[in-house]
C-alpha cells in the first residue's frame, strides 16, 4: 500500500505544500490506518460519516491523546481539502478527553549536573535545548549560517507550523560551537572531495547544485554516516539522528542519580521558560523565544512556578488555632 499511486500522490502534494519530511511520514501514516479502518475501501468513495467514526474510534475505543487525535484530523483534511476536493462539512465526532499534564522542570543544579555526565558534544546538545529553549529536532537541523556569533542568536528555521524563528545564545556556548562547527566543516571538504556534502532542501538543491560545498550549508551536527536523501536519492550527510543524544540523555539521568522525574529531551525546553519567568522575565518575551503562536500556551509555565495564585493566601494562614501546650 505503501507505495500505491493514490499515497503517491498525496506524498507529491505534500513536498510541493513544503511539508516537511516528518510531517509527510505522520500525515501518510494516518491516512494509512484511516483506510485500513474501512476495509481498504478507497477515501474517494468515503467522507465525513467514515472520518467521524474513525476518529470517534480513536478516542473511545484506542483513548488516544488529544493532539494525537488532532494530528489524525489534520491529515484526513489534508487529504480530503487539498487532494481529493471533497468537503467533509461538520464532522462532530467525540473528541479525546484532554488532560492538562505540568510540563517536568528541572532546577539549575540538576541541568549542571546531568550536563556534567555528558560528553562534549551531547553537553553541547543539551546546553542549547536549555539555553536557547530549543526543541531537539530544532537543534539537530541547525546549519552553520543559522549561528549568530556577533549578536549571540540561534535561527531556527522551519520549525514547528513551518515558522522561522530568532532566539538566543549563551556567549557560555561561543567557544565549543566554534570547535564543533570546526569538526563539521572537516567532514564537509572531506565529503566533498567524494563529490557529496550535507543533505539540502530538494528545490535549493536543484537550483543551485554546488550549495553542497558552501560551508554556511554544513550541519552543525552532522551524522557520523553518509545517507540516501529520502526525496532525490543522492548520497549525502544529513543531521545527527535524534536517537543518539536521546540514549545519552538516558545514561547521563541515571548516572546523576535523579531518579524522582521523567526527563526527555523537551524538559530542557520547559526548563529555559520556567527559569526565564522566575527570573522575572516579560511573558511575551518568553513566548516568541519559544515560538508559541498563543500566549496561553506559554502560560502553563506560570502554573508550574505557581505564578497563577501568587499574592492569594491559604485559609488555613488567618485560621486562629489554640496552642495544645498553653493552659485552658
């Protein structure tokens, strides 16, 4: 199925929209299980009522989470609006139950010490995701050129909802990124001598075909391997693979001994704007270091410091309770 002309052909409508690749995978993968749902019947004989039951089935019977949900919704409209032309009208389906979790943080001596565990690179992974507030697919895409030196500031580009963003940088980084963009740039004249270089963009690498030699192109972090590019077949260098830092950042947990958290790659991202805000920094700042699109998305830092009850005393505070030890 996976290679059937109608999933061809969303996969052709989604590279021209300038999805991203992670995007087309998960957008493909749903589809995928919304026709396997319906006995393989094909979504141009379907509509509405199938994509109602479907997700329906998701949350009542699969209990998947509500973004989970929404990303299943966005890739059947995907496929219904701007492949097959068909409008789905008012679906009202029985949405996921949604739970409002508090984001994990972690205090400045626990990032010092897990930080510590690490080796250069990995350190220099997660001293980014913490002091720029980085996601870590963010991170591992960043390219020479996107590192700011001069005004210390990190480009992200294309990042969650295909958005550009400035954030900053630690002048605490300066150094070993001058060492690991160095590294990169060694590997990259060797690749070039081979005639390959870093994986680019599939219309860059058209238009200017020796864009791969260009250092301001070269991965940051690059892999330790050379690859197929999933659009154009040539052999490249893409990013470093986000498995590795995240097996790193498992070891470097338990060898620091915290064991009271859940710690994934993102709870150094929670980390940055929690720390930003208890240091008294504006919200708004906050919000487009993130990238949020809605302020209230950002707020839900202020509930882990506690910020949404500040200046509200306890009952228990003007309760007058006798001393059991002074005499009736």
């Amino acid at each position: 199925m996976a290679a059937s002309p109608f999933l061809n052909r969303i996969r052709r409508e989604l590279r021209l929209g300038g999805y991203s690749l992670r995007t087309e995978k998960t957008y493909l993968h749903w589809i995928k299980r919304f026709i396997r749902f319906h006995q393989l019947r094909h979504p141009s004989d379907m509509g509405g009522p199938e994509v109602r039951s479907f997700l329906t089935w998701l949350a009542a019977d699969c209990h998947v989470a509500v973004n989970t949900q929404k990303t299943a919704l966005n890739a059947l409209a995907f496929m219904y609006h701007k492949v097959l032309n068909i409008e789905l009208g008012e679906l009202d389906f029985h949405h996921a139950t949604q739970y409002r979790n508090l984001p994990v943080v972690l205090t400045q001596p626990e990032v010092a010490l897990i930080l510590k565990q690490l080796d250069e690179r990995n350190q220099l992974i997660f001293s980014l995701l913490y002091g720029s507030g980085l996601r870590i697919t963010e991170c591992l895409r960043l390219r020479v050129q996107d590192i700011g030196f001069s005004d210390s500031s990190v480009t992200v580009r294309n990042g969650k909802g295909n958005k550009d963003r400035k954030t900053m940088l630690s002048h605490r980084l300066h150094g070993m990124l001058h060492q690991q963009i160095e590294s990169a740039l060694s590997i990259q004249q060797a690749d070039n001598l081979k005639g390959v270089g870093p994986s680019l963009p599939f219309a860059l690498g058209k238009k200017y075909p020796n864009a791969f030699r260009q250092p301001a192109w070269m991965f940051v972090f690059p892999s330790v391997s050379l690859c197929k590019h999933p659009v154009t077949g040539e052999v490249c260098r893409h990013h470093l693979h986000d498995s590795v830092p995240r097996r790193a950042l498992k070891k470097a947990v338990r060898q620091a001994g915290i064991n009271n958290k859940r710690i994934s790659c993102h709870t150094f991202r929670h980390s940055f704007a929690t720390h930003l805000l208890e240091a008294g920094r504006d919200i708004r700042t906050v919000q487009e270091l993130l990238g949020h699109s809605d302020v209230r998305t950002t707020q839900i830092y202020t509930h882990v410091l506690g910020q949404h009850f500040a200046g509200t005393h306890s009952p228990l505070d003007f309760l007058a309770i006798p001393d059991k030890n002074q005499p009736h």
